[in-house]
C-alpha cells in the first residue's frame, strides 16, 4: 500500500508545476503523454483528409474489379460461343430476308390488291364491300387495312381464307365477322397487307422522329 502511495505521489509529481515551462523541460512522463496526444491528433487529422479518401477510392476500384470480371467472364463465353452466335445471325438474317421477299415494294401493291380481289372471284363469292384505307406507315414497313365483305356459301368462304393465307406476300385477316344472310354466309373482314418503305419514305421517317426527337428535348 505504501509502495502504491509513492508511486501516485511520483506520478502526480511529474504533472506539477508545469505551468509556464517549455515542453523540453518537462519530466518524462508528461513528454510521453503530450507525444502520444500529438501522434493520436495527427492520426485522426491523416484519417479525415486522406485515408479515408485513399479508402473510398480503394472500395470504388475493387467494385470496378468485380464489375470487370464479370464483363470478361460474358467475353469468355461469348468468344467460346461465337462460332454458334455467327450461324444463328446467319440464320436469323436468311429468315428475315425471306420475309422482306414476301413484303411487296409500293409499285406492287395494285398487282397485290388485283391478287386477294381474284381469290374471292375464283372461288365464287360476291364482293359487297372492297375498300382500301389509309396506309400507316411504320418504322421499316407500311400497313394498308382493307375493308372486305364478300358472301358465299361455306365451303367457298373457308377456301377464300385458304387462299389468302397462301399468297405469295404476307396477308392477314383480321376481325373476322360471319353471319348467316339468305340461306348463305356473309364474311365481314380487315385484311392487312404490308409492304417495305422505298429510300425516300424511310428518309422522311427518320426525319420526322428527328423532329419529334428535338421538340421532346425542348420541352425537357
């Protein structure tokens, strides 16, 4: 007990009568605790203003590790896959061009009309109503709805339809409507065909969405 008295009279001791004294003239034990004050300011100071940048730039390279190996990984496997990739655009690029062949160009449109006209004509039916409307223009194509109602009997309206769907150009039949009118049937229909844009259409298209492109980002 007497030893731990001295021990707390030294200690307090070192602390005494400092007051007006310069540091390098302070007993031992106030230099080390002023020093390890110092190394302990400098340290937080050194965290805040740059190691705790250094560290958030760290964590952003490390994500950006990841991130890259995860796009090297996908590169590994499409480069693994390519040969399979290039036959499937091949293929993708053949079918495709095999329907563009099937859309008529805007010159062929009348012989196309004169075609679905004659499929009703040469099955017997009765045209009541043939009426071309107004083309809506697409991105690539343009879709001309046509009003159709042709009669007949049964077997003459299921083999028109049959016709239809095996011209050589796409045509479809939509919003089919039958009914039974004097002792026969009567086929209401939307038939749409289409056909691809010639260079100038597709001009006027890109600039028309160019146009509505600039006026979107006037008004943001």
């Amino acid at each position: 007990m007497l030893k731990l008295n001295n021990l707390s009279d030294t200690f307090k001791a070192q602390f005494s009568d400092l007051k007006g004294k310069p540091p390098g003239h302070w007993p031992i034990l106030p230099q080390l605790f002023c020093a390890l004050g110092v190394l302990l300011v400098v340290l937080l100071v050194g965290w805040f203003f740059y190691w705790d940048g250094r560290l958030e730039v760290l964590d952003k390279g490390a994500q950006e590790e990841v991130k890259l190996k995860e796009a090297y990984k996908v590169k590994i496997q499409q480069a693994i896959n390519l040969d399979a990739l290039r036959k499937q655009k091949e293929q993708v690029g053949l079918y495709v061009a095999s329907l563009e062949k099937q859309l008529p160009s805007k010159a062929e449109m009348d012989a196309l009309l004169s075609d679905i006209n004659q499929a009703g004509l040469g099955r017997g039916l009765q045209f009541e109503l043939f009426k071309p409307q107004q083309v809506l223009v697409k991105d690539y194509y343009a879709e001309l709805p046509i009003n159709v109602k042709v009669a007949g009997s049964y077997h003459d309206i299921a083999s028109f339809t049959s016709d239809i769907a095996n011209l050589n150009r796409i045509v479809t039949l939509n919003n089919m409507n039958i009914i039974i009118k004097d002792g026969g049937l009567s086929l209401d229909a939307i038939a749409k065909t289409f056909r691809y844009l010639d260079a100038d259409e597709v001009a006027a298209q890109r600039k028309e969405k160019a146009e509505e492109n600039k006026k979107k980002g006037g008004k943001q």
